[in-house]
C-alpha cells in the first residue's frame, strides 16, 4: 500500500472545477465527442457554453483540462493540457452482500470515496436482492469517483457466492471480516496486530447477517481478522463507512 511520501501528498485539484469521466483515449489535442446524456448535463445542468473548460479523465490518461465547444445538439470537448498524472488504486477490496436500491447506491458511492479500489457483490444466504444491476453500480463509481477527485475508478465486478470467494481466496490479501457477534472488542487493536504492507480487503454482511455455517466457514480462513464495530448492530452502509475509516487510518492511505 504505501506509496514514497512525496506522492502522498493531498490531492491536489480545482475542487470547484466540473469533473467529467469519458471512456475515450485521452491525449494533448483530442477532439471527444460526447453522447446526448453528457451534453445535457454539461449543458443544461451545469449551465455550461462552448469555450467553457472541465476536467476529463478515462481512468488511464491522468486527468486533462479540456474545453467545450460545439453546436447546439453535439457538445464535444477538446483536450488542452494533462493536469494531472495516471495514479494507481488502492489495493482495498470491499466485499459486500448487495442491498437493495437507494441503500446500495449509497454504499457504492461511499465505498469509492473512502478509497476501495473494487467493488465485489457476494451473495449470502440472506442476501436480500439476488439480482445486482452491476451498470447502476458501476455508474454510481464513476459518479463518486468524479466527485472526490480520484482517477482511478474502481472495477465493479460480478457477484460470487459466498462459499467461491472464500474457496479461491489467495492467501496473502488479508481480509477483514465485520462480524456483528463479535466478541465488542476494540477494532483498532485487531487492525493494529495484522501484517502491515499487505493487500488488504473487507467483509461487511447483508441486513439480515451471516448464518452461523457461513461465519464458521469465514473464520477458518487463515487471512481473516475478525473485527467489531461496537456494541450497536450497524445498518450495512454504515458498517461499510465505519470498517473503511478504521482500516484506511490504520493499515491504508490515511497514514501519513
Ligand atoms: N441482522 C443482523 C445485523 C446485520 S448488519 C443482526 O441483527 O444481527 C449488516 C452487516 O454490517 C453485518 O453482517 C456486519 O458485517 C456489519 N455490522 C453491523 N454491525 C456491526 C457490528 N457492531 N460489528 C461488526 N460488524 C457489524
């Protein structure tokens, strides 16, 4: 995880500057064309005219500064000038049961502005929705990531069950398991006992919890840490803000 200090410096970007997330190669002089959702928005939602400038990145090319222009139908943008390089994402996994809509979109945005690098859905035996919309999440990354300046947008991957992800777990990622029966032990005693430099990931349940054979399964896993989140059973995009804070602070891109 720890990259040399002089990278680790704040984010440096125009916070008030409109970030927009293209899927074009990106390069000094590239004319992009935009599709009638992008030109709405810039257009009509963010009240924008041709000449106005944005910041666009793909995920790949860093982040460039590129003007607006176009007629009335098709907006297009013309890259300027690279602001910013590509940065990597962090090596942080957030394995999640899905919920159902407006919570899930909540959890997904969060996840991303706390600093997971992949988002991976894991279906329990209480998961809830069976069906994952993996394109509304992924549309939900982009939106975050736009918002809190990353360039690296984090990959939203398939659901797996439970019983796969633990079967191919490669045993160097050290898994962080949110476990509501934890004995309430102090969280940051745990993380501060694992492995530092490690890749590292996190588990946090469905509303309905783990069952019993899948919590037995979870801790026989030689990678897994078991953590508590305190004496109160958390709502699941809560339990997701609270484990990412305390791993990001202890083991993640918090530190300084
Ligand atoms: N229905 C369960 C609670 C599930 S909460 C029950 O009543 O027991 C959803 C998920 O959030 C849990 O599976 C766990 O991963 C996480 N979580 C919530 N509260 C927690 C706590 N106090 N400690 C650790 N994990 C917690």
């Amino acid at each position: 995880m720890g990259k040399p200090p002089a990278e680790r410096s704040m984010v440096r970007y125009d916070f008030a500057a409109r970030r927009l997330y293209i899927e074009v190669p990106l390069d000094g002089g590239t004319r992009v064309e935009l599709n009638p959702a992008q030109g709405h928005y810039l257009r009509n939602v963010l009240r924008l005219s041709d000449g106005a400038e944005i910041l666009v990145f793909n995920g790949r090319d860093g982040e460039w500064r590129a003007r607006l222009s176009g007629g009335s139908r098709n907006f297009a943008l013309v890259a300027l000038t690279q602001t910013r390089r590509q940065e990597q994402g962090a090596d942080l996994h957030y394995l999640f049961a899905p919920l159902k809509h407006a919570r899930l979109d909540y959890m997904v945005q969060k996840a991303v502005e706390m600093g997971a690098g992949l988002l991976q859905p894991v279906l329990t035996r209480r998961t809830q929705t069976e069906r994952v919309n993996i394109e509304r999440m992924r549309a939900n990354a982009i939106e975050a990531a736009e918002q809190c300046g990353i360039l690296a947008v984090p990959g939203v991957v398939e659901p797996l069950k439970l019983e796969c992800v633990l079967a191919a777990w490669p045993q160097e990622r050290l898994l962080i398991f949110c476990d509501e029966d934890a004995d309430c032990a102090d969280p940051l005693t745990a993380l501060y006992a694992a492995k530092r430099g490690t890749p590292l990931a996190v588990l946090v349940g469905p509303e309905g919890g783990f069952d019993p054979s899948e919590r037995t399964a979870i801790l026989a896993d030689p990678s897994v840490i078991r953590v508590s989140l305190g004496p109160r059973i958390l709502r699941a995009d809560t339990a997701a803000v609270a484990i990412l804070a305390l791993v990001q602070a202890v083991l993640g891109d918090w530190r300084s």
